[in-house]
C-alpha cells in the first residue's frame, strides 16, 4: 500500500512538466517619479501550471566590478499574474560612470523572468531589453496636492486682488482681537509693563513667522501708547526678528525714538530653563497685560496660570492642538489655530490682508465640498464595495493623497 | 532699496522656489539643504544669544543693580558649562579613536559637563516640568467655577476622561451591563465615543483651519502684503 | 484673580512654612538616624586599554589600498593572536578608566556578588562626587517646588543655575553636533577628522560641500552684523531669507500633511454596516439590519463636527442665524475636543510629579 502511494506520487511529479516560459518581458520607465524605478511587466502562458515568477536583473558596472561571478542578482519572487499590472522595482543603483554627470539616473538595466512550476521546476529565463530609469522633472503622485496648493493660493490672491479692486470686505469681530488694544491701554494705565512671548520655537516654525507678526502689531500699538514692551525670547534668531521687527514697528508709530533693544532678549534655548525666567519675571514685575504667540508645549500652562495668578490680562494664539486646551481654560482669550494665523492681518486693518482673510473662507469652503463630496462617495462605496462609486471613491482619496 | 526691497525679493524668491521645488525629484530635498543651512544658522547665531546673555548679566553685575547675585550665579554656570563641553573637560577618550583629542563622548557622565547635566540641568528641567501637576489642578478649579456652557463641557469632559482612565471609573459606573441599552453610559464606553468621534472631528477641524491658515499667511509673506517685519525707514 | 499662589495670607504661609519645616526636619532625621543614612552616589568602573595595530591584508582582498590601516584595539583582541593585526611598533599603549553611574540598590546588589567572589560582575565603587550630585540635585528640585509657596531667593538661585547651565548646554549640543560635522567637517575635512571626529565620513563631492556650507556662514556673518558699529541692517537679509524659507516648505508640508491628509480621513462612509452584513450587502439586497446604529451615529457626528468646527473659523460670517447656531454647535464641539484632551493629559503630568518625589524620597533621602 505504501508503496504503491509512493510510485504514484513519483509518476505525478514526472508527469507535472516544467512550465512554459514567459512571454512579452518589458522594462518600462515608471512615469512621473523621482527616478530609480523600472516596471517590469510579462504574461505567463499557463497560469495553472505557474505558481510564481522569478524576477532577476542585469548587475552594473561598479557590481560587476566588484563581483564578476554575479552578473545578476535576485530582485524579487512573485505571483503568475503580478505581470499584467507588472512588478516596480525601485532604488536601482544610480549611474556612477562619467563621474557623476548621470547620477540622476541609472545605467540600461535588462531583466530576466522565469517561470517556476507547482513542483518548483523551473522554466528558461526570457531577457527584457535594456532600459534606463529616469527622474521626471514632475513627481506625479503630487498632482493631487498641486491641485490643491494651486486652489488654495488662488482663493487668497483672488480676494486680495478684489479687496485692492474695492470690493468691499465685512468680517466678523474676534473678541481677542479687538481685546489687544484694550489690554495694552490697561497696561500703560497702571504704569506696568507688556509681555509678549513668542513661543518656544526658533524661526523655522510658522508659528514663530506668525508669532513674530503679531508682534510687530502689538508693538506698534504700545509704542503709541508709549507702553514697555518686554519680549523675551528663547532662541537668538527669534531674538534678533523681534529686534527688527519692534524697531520697525516703533519707525511705523513715528517714535523711534522710544525703541528700546535692551528689552527683547535672549533666555535659554531650553523650555523650561526659558519658562522659568519668564514666570519668575511674570511674579516679580507683575506685567499688565501677558500675550502668548507662537508655538508652546507643556510650558503653556505654567504661563498662563502664572500670569493668572497675577491678575494681568491674558491673551494667547497658538496653533498647536495639544496645548490649546489650556490656554483655553487660563487664559482670557486664546486665538485657536487659523484665528491665530489671522492675527496680524487682521490687527494691520489694511485692505488686501482683510481681504486674504476672505479667501481663506473660500477656500475653506471649498474643503468642506470637497469633504462632502468625499463623505458621499465613501457612503455609496459602503453599499457596493465593488461598484463604481467604490472605484471612484477610491480614486478621489488617492488623488488627494489618502 | 537695501533695507527694504532687497529683502522683500530674498523672501519672495526663496519662498516661491520652495513651493515649486517640492513637485519635482530634482530639487525635492532643497527642503533638507534649507534645513541644514537654518541649524548651522542657529548655531552660528548663538553667538548674538551668548553675547546678549553675557551683556545684560554682566551689566547687573557690574551696576550692582537688584539681583546681581544671581546675575552673576547665572554667568559663573554658564561659563563653566560652555568651558566643560568646549574642551570635554573630564571626559574619557573614545575607545575607538584614543589618540584624536577631542573625539569623546561630549556627554558621557565621567565629564564635568556630564555631571552638570545629570545633577543640575536635569532635575531642574524636570522639577519644573513636574510643577504642571499643581497648576494642572488650580486650572480645573478654575474653570469649574467659570459657569458657563463652554467650561461646563470643557471640564466636564475632562473629568469623564480622567475618571475613565482610573480605577474611580469601573467602580463609578462599571455595574451597568456591557451589553445593556444603557451601556453607553459606561465611562469606558464614553471615553471612547468622545476621543473617537468627537475629539478627532474637532481636532481635524483644527488641523485643517491651521493647515489654510499657514497657507495664507505664507502667502502672504512670500506676496509682499504682509511687511510687518520690515522697518519702513 | 481666582486663584491666589503666589499671594498666600498670612495664616496660610504660616501653615506652608511649619509643614515644609516639620517635614524637612523629620526626613533628615530619619535618614540621618539609619545605619545606611542618605543614598550614595555609586559608579561601575571599567579599565579600558587601547593598543594600536595595523590590518594585515589578506592576499586576497581585491581593492587594497596604499596606506596600511590602522586601528586601536583592546590588547586582548583575538586578532591579534590569531595575526590579523599586529601591533605597532613605538606606540605606547592607552589606558584609562571609565565610570558610570548605577544606581544604589543596584550597585549593593553588585558588591555583594563581587564581595562572594563572582568576578563577572563589574567592579562598583561609592562616589562622592556623584554622592555630592545628588544632594546638589535635591537642593535645586526644592528650589524649584519652593515657587509653589512664592517667589524667593532658593527659587531665584534654583532658576539661576538653571538658566546659566542650559543656554550653555545648548550651544555646546549645537557646536558638536551641528557645527563640528556640518560647518567645520565641510570646510575643513581634515582638519575635523584629525582633531574631534576621525569618523566624518568622506564625501563624495566635497566641493560642492564646501559651498553648500559657505552659504550658511555668510548669513551667518550677516546676521552677527548687528554687532557692528555701521550697517546692523543688514541683518533683515538672512531673517528674510529663513522666514521665506520657512514660508515656502510650510506652504506645501501644512496642505500636505494637515489640510489633505485630514480632508481624507474624514471622508467616511456616513452609514456604516455591520462588518458582518459588509461584505454580503449589495445595492439591490439591501436590508435596515445591516446597518450599524451607534457606528453610523459616531460617523454623523464626525463629519457634522468638522464642518461645525469650520464654520467657526469662517471670519466672513457673522455668527448669527444659521451660521451663528452652527458655529455654536462648533464651539461645543470645541470644547468637548479641548476637554477630552486636558482629561488626557492630567496622568501624565501626575506621573511626572511621582518620579520628582521618587527621587527625592528614593534616591536622596532613602527611605523609599
């Protein structure tokens, strides 16, 4: 009996005959990416009698200078019929003859393709031609986002134009907005001073840029009030930003004569070492009136209660979700997130930064159809997950990046 | 035209080139170059940070102005921390390179800097760190005697989620069956439908105001509408 | 204001400073009293000896290099044995000791096994300068927690130290790890390997790095301009140039990453079915049972609270009448999301309160 299963076994494997060959092997440049990366495509005759293909490529120059026993190597293993859509093969070796002049692409590169039968016998290597990869001077998978800086841009320069046109621009009141002038007046008041923090973050954070411009109203503003303005600032270029930035300001009120340098200076770099000088100031020369603009972490709260605790009226904006909660619950005001980028536009008054304000609304506008329109699709998709509507859904996602 | 336009058109240009940089393969890390330029930047402008630090510590000592002791405390532990870590005084040589001078570890604990950072900067930046714990306490007291509907959902909430995440929860409301109509009651259960649905719909709502926010006034820099920083002199 | 921490009245400072006394006093009392009294500093210390050898190359090895390799190695290296490296002749041998810290449970636990005679262990010694951090430690975390009573000269000192120490700290973090490699290792390869740091690698278009760090340093002159006497303005350049900079990368990465990513994920189906029923459920078979109640509600709820949110943050709408509910419904939204995230947050800075008393209690006083 054993026996016999096992002759009957052996007949079958002679019987399994090696799977033809494959047909049709191509390299092709993949189009519109950053270079690197071949797509070799192929068509298995007999899909049943394949259970997988081997993939192999050409090795370059320099590899084959350092190991000539190697003229190809092993690139990848797959299915039978991963070659209609074909295998991408990235991160091939750059050019590195002509002393770097082709680094930004490859040398031709061929491939070769084998079948491998369900008994792992394997049919004869079929050679593609020889292909360089390129870089293309477009990353395609960033349309999409393209679309999108491109909208967004137009609906801001579309109503800074119209707001220069005199297209008239009404936008709500942001209580802590118009709160600013009214703190920095309390402050000249009571004869005590103005702090402004512009965050923990050094000029390459947005939010300090932000911050910085805020500044530069606020600044103006207590220069017309002839109020001290004290900024200290945790990094040295942020330092040297809110020195030209509060000169300016002081130019624009027409007293340059009350700048003062020796009140914006540099702390530490370190958060906290930065938060402790500040609260300790914030105790010992009990500022009036306490801004917060830019980036903050968990050296928010201690801030904002400090300055709590001596009774100075707080206003803060910051764009970093995690620390908003407290602002919110210290502070007097807080200016939450794109309220905060729109700051120091709307405390300039000028037309065409009002009117920029107005197109970021159209091109929030937009968004939320775009979302809709995202939401709705998604909806019909969950109802026939193979239908049209599923393939466009997914198709508008990976558009925009999903 | 030196102060004034000259930097206008460097921040025009080198904002716009980054924009369009970014879509294609050959110029896509300029974003990595800018970002190494900016950090050999920042480390060169530390020298107008030491200098400030250095002028106004200085002068309070020098006038005896109120706390010019600790003026001076705080230039004697700066100096002696840049003096540490410049010179790896007290660090051990690297193993693998014994004879390069200053090829050590700068940080290694056996240096004075090392020293300096496990027992000083250490702990002060953590003890400062630690001081949330109290103000995150008198910050709830706050609010929960603002009685308004805003601060009502804000604590609220708050109190739900931290209950929630202790003991205090299960045993508040864990003797509602899990699968009861009433289950959603369960703190476990609505900690979960607020941090799920609720708080990340408001904070993508967040995030996507931001994202429009930066844009525009990106913009509006690399535009020219926004000058503030500018002098008009 | 509300609250009043810094203006405490008298009868309550009266009670902060007995409780701080009595407390201070007791403790010291305690751990002075025991055998083992206050924790010491202890270290693990390893002797370390470095000979220099030369790699002898194998017949083999295809790309040999002209100039023999050279390489530093304990004296134990089997290699050497075996005649991979032989030693260099007329170059002293190096050795030092390197110390690092381990903690006091730790370090006794350590002794004692060496003290029987395991000799695997790592030799542990007590430390007094490290004995003498502690205590230092100890002296600035109190200082720090004094500024919950008020503002005084222990807080002043405590923020002094701190400030002096960490600007320091960072300046010296940005010449090793920034100026060193990236600003002196391309102006002066050399010259860097030979005196910090003998692994810079070697590029392969130093010329193009060495202009690439030119840039930077020019700004940099620049920007130190200020300094001078004559022409301080022309320091707006380089701050116009990063803010452009930073303008520009902020641009596309915010629409990239904030604005399309959170677009997408919010674009959910807005009826959600049963996973079950998902994959059977078809168009023209369709049946209400399908559909998942409190997923579909969630999934409403999201989506109705982004778009309330936004409506919140339009700034050409007044917020009255449709819009004006909305916005509110937005704001709610808001603060549940702000509330949510404060909830989240209070373990964690109470975690960070236990680990000061730890080390206070633990490793300084010792009685933990």
């Amino acid at each position: 009996m054993m026996k016999l299963l096992m002759m009957s076994l052996a007949l079958t494997s002679m019987c399994s005959a090696m799977p033809p060959s494959a047909t049709d092997v191509f390299a092709i440049d993949e189009p519109g990416d950053a270079g690197f990366a071949l797509r070799v495509t192929f068509t298995v005759p007999d899909l049943a009698a394949t259970k997988e293909v081997r993939i192999e490529r050409a090795a370059t120059k320099a590899e084959l200078a350092k190991d000539a026993n190697m003229p190809w190597i092993v690139v990848a293993t797959v299915d039978a019929n991963a070659g209609i859509e074909g295998v991408l093969v990235a991160d091939l070796p750059k050019d590195e003859s002509n002393d770097g002049a082709n680094a930004n692409q490859t040398e031709a590169i061929a491939f070769r393709v084998a079948t491998v039968g369900i008994d792992g016998e394997q049919a004869a290597f079929v050679e593609s031609a020889a292909v360089i990869a390129k870089m293309n001077p477009f990353i395609m998978k960033r349309l999409g986002l393209a679309v999108s800086v491109v909208v967004t841009c137009a609906s801001v320069i579309t109503w800074i134009l119209l707001a220069r046109a005199g297209r008239p621009v009404k936008l709500r009141r942001i209580a802590a907005l118009d709160a600013v002038d009214e703190a920095i007046g309390r402050a000249t008041e009571m004869g005590r001073s103005v702090l402004f923090v512009p965050g923990i973050q050094d000029m390459n954070d947005i939010q300090t840029v932000a911050g910085i411009t805020v500044l530069g109203r606020v600044a103006r503003t207590a220069a017309e009030y002839d109020a001290t303005l004290v900024v200290p600032t945790s990094r040295s270029i942020v330092m040297s930003s809110a020195r030209e930035t509060v000169q300016a300001a002081h130019f624009a009120a027409g007293r340059p004569e009350t700048y003062k340098e020796g009140n914006i200076n540099y702390i530490t770099d370190e958060q906290f070492g930065y938060v402790a000088y500040v609260t300790g100031q914030m105790v010992r020369e009990k500022p009036a009136a306490c801004f917060y603009m830019g980036a903050f972490y968990a050296e928010s709260l201690l801030l904002a209660e400090n300055g709590n605790a001596i009774g100075a009226i707080q206003i803060a904006g910051t764009a970093e979700p995690s620390q908003l909660p407290f602002f919110v619950a210290a502070c007097d005001y807080t200016l939450i997130g794109e309220e905060f980028f729109a700051a120091s536009a709307y405390l300039s008054g000028e037309r065409d930064q009002l009117g920029s304000l107005k197109g970021q609304d159209l091109a929030k506008a937009i968004t939320a159809v775009v979302i809709i329109m995202g939401c709705l699709l998604a909806t019909f998709a969950a109802f026939a997950p193979e239908g049209i509507a599923a393939r466009a859904s997914d198709s508008f996602q990976s558009f925009l990046g999903g | 035209m030196l102060k004034r336009t000259i930097p206008i058109l460097i921040l025009a240009t080198s904002g716009a080139i980054l924009v369009v940089a970014y879509f294609s393969p050959f110029t896509t890390n300029w974003s990595e170059v800018v970002l190494m330029w900016f950090n050999i930047l920042a480390a060169v402008a530390y020298v107008l940070g030491a200098g400030n630090l250095l002028a106004v510590n200085l002068e309070k000592v020098s006038s005896r102005r109120a706390g010019w002791a600790y003026a001076l405390i705080t230039l004697v532990a700066f100096a002696s921390m840049l003096t540490f870590g410049l010179f790896k005084i007290g660090g051990v040589p690297s193993e693998a390179h014994p004879d390069v001078p200053y090829a050590g570890d700068y940080e290694s604990t056996q240096s004075a800097f090392g020293w300096v950072y496990e027992y000083m900067l250490s702990p002060l930046t953590a003890t400062m760190f630690a001081l949330l714990a109290f103000y995150v306490a008198s910050a709830a007291f706050r609010a929960f005697r603002a009685k308004n509907l805003e601060s009502i959902l804000l604590l609220g909430t708050a109190f739900i989620i931290l209950l929630a995440q202790t003991a205090a929860g299960m045993f508040l409301t864990g003797w509602i069956p899990a699968d009861s109509v009433f289950a959603f009651l369960r703190f476990d259960s609505l900690r979960i439908a607020i941090t799920e649905y609720i708080q990340t719909a408001g904070m993508r709502a967040i995030t996507i105001g931001i994202a429009i926010g930066i844009a525009a006034t990106s913009l509006r820099l690399i535009l020219g509408v926004d000058r503030s920083y500018l002098s008009k002199q | 204001m509300s609250v009043t921490m810094n203006t405490p009245t008298s009868g309550n400072r009266l009670l902060w400073i007995s409780l701080m006394v009595f407390g201070m006093v007791g403790l010291s009392l305690n751990a002075f009293a025991r055998k083992d009294g206050m924790a010491h500093g202890y270290v693990e210390v390893k002797e370390v000896e470095r000979v220099q050898v030369t790699v002898v190359q194998s017949a083999g090895a295809g790309a040999a290099s002209a100039d023999a390799e050279l390489k530093w190695v304990a004296p134990t290296d089997p290699k050497i044995a075996s005649g991979e490296y032989t030693r260099v002749a007329g170059v002293a041998p190096r050795a030092w000791t390197v110390e690092s810290l381990v903690p006091a449970k730790e370090a006794a636990m350590m002794m004692t096994a060496r003290d029987a005679g395991d000799l695997t262990v790592e030799r542990v010694e007590p430390s007094a300068i490290n004995t003498f951090g502690i205590w230092i430690a100890a002296f600035l975390t109190l200082g720090i927690f004094s500024f919950l009573y008020r503002d005084n000269p222990w807080y002043k000192v405590a923020e002094s130290v701190l400030i002096g120490v960490s600007a320091a700290y960072w300046m010296i973090n940005a010449f090793w790890s920034t100026l060193v490699p990236n600003l002196f290792g391309a102006l002066a390869p050399t010259l860097v390997r030979a005196v910090a740091s003998p692994d810079l690698p070697v590029s392969s278009s130093p010329n193009s790095d060495f202009w690439l760090a030119v840039v930077p340093l020019i700004l940099g002159f620049m920007l130190l301009w200020r300094l001078a006497p004559k022409g301080g303005w022309i320091s707006i350049w380089p701050i116009a140039f990063i803010i452009g900079t930073t303008a520009g990368l902020k641009l596309v990465s915010g629409i990239e990453a904030d604005l399309m990513a959170q677009a997408v994920a919010t674009m959910q189906p807005l009826v959600v079915l049963n996973p079950a029923d998902s994959a059977t459920a078809t168009a023209s078979s369709f049946s209400f049972s399908a559909i998942s109640f409190w997923g579909s509600i969630g999934s409403v709820v999201s989506v109705v609270g982004v778009l309330s949110v936004l409506t919140y943050f339009f700034f050409s709408l007044e917020h009255k009448g449709a819009v004006g509910k909305t916005a509110r419904v937005g704001v709610w939204f808001l603060m549940i999301t702000f509330g949510s995230a404060f909830g989240l947050t209070v373990m964690g800075r109470i975690t960070l309160l236990a680990q000061r008393f730890e080390f206070l209690f633990t490793d300084w006083l010792n009685i933990g």
